[in-house]
C-alpha cells in the first residue's frame, strides 16, 4: 500500500472561473489529506482503497504570521507530516508545492462550478 500526501481546501462560497485574487477570500481552512492506493500486481492502474483527513482543519488567519502574497495568491508555510505508528512517513511544507491553494482553486472552477454544502 502506499500513501499520497493532498492538500484539502474547504471554502466559504461558490464560484465558476474564480481568479485567483477572487479564490484566497474563498478559502475557510485548510487540511492534510491522505489517499491510500493498492498497487495491481498486473501493471492495471492502482486503485484507492480510502482516504483520511486531518487530524484538524486549520484556518487562514491561523498562519497570517506564515503567510506570503504575491499575484499568484497566499502561499502558506505550513508543513504537514504523516506518521504510521509513530513512524513519519512523510513530511512536506505547502509553501513548496508548485501552485497556491488558490491557483487550484481558480483551476478548479474553470471545468466545474464551486460551491459549499449547506444543509
């Protein structure tokens, strides 16, 4: 089994073809999310076999002191680790990851509409 290390983003509103300047103020928190993948010994595609989320959401104005902002969007310097009985897995940092929270999110919104559950 391995395991992928995401970024999950939890917004605050809804939206189609977001820009990037207009994604950041949808953005609620932030969390680590983990897809667990089994490799088919065949050479067929892997399949997930579950994901995991957390263990908490951590909100933007929690990292306003690890913050930077440019054109692109925030970029946050918030490291992440997963730990298998004890044993780190892996560790990475979001400030290292190629695009912005919301420069995914503008991506996103460009093939589908964005929108928070409400019940």
């Amino acid at each position: 089994m391995a395991a992928t290390p995401c970024i999950g983003i939890i917004i605050a509103g809804a939206g189609r073809n977001v820009s990037p300047e207009d994604a950041d103020g949808l953005i609620l928190g932030l969390c680590l999310v983990t897809s667990f993948v089994t490799p088919n010994d065949q050479g067929a595609r892997s399949r997930d076999i579950g994901f995991a989320l957390g263990p908490a959401v951590t909100t933007p104005d929690e990292l306003d002191d690890a913050v930077t902002v440019d054109e692109r969007g925030r970029r946050y310097r918030f490291g992440a680790s997963l730990k298998v009985n004890s044993e780190e897995i892996m560790a990475f940092d979001l400030s290292d990851l190629p695009r912005t929270p919301a420069e995914l999110l503008s991506f996103a919104s460009e093939s589908a509409t964005l929108q928070q559950e409400t019940s």
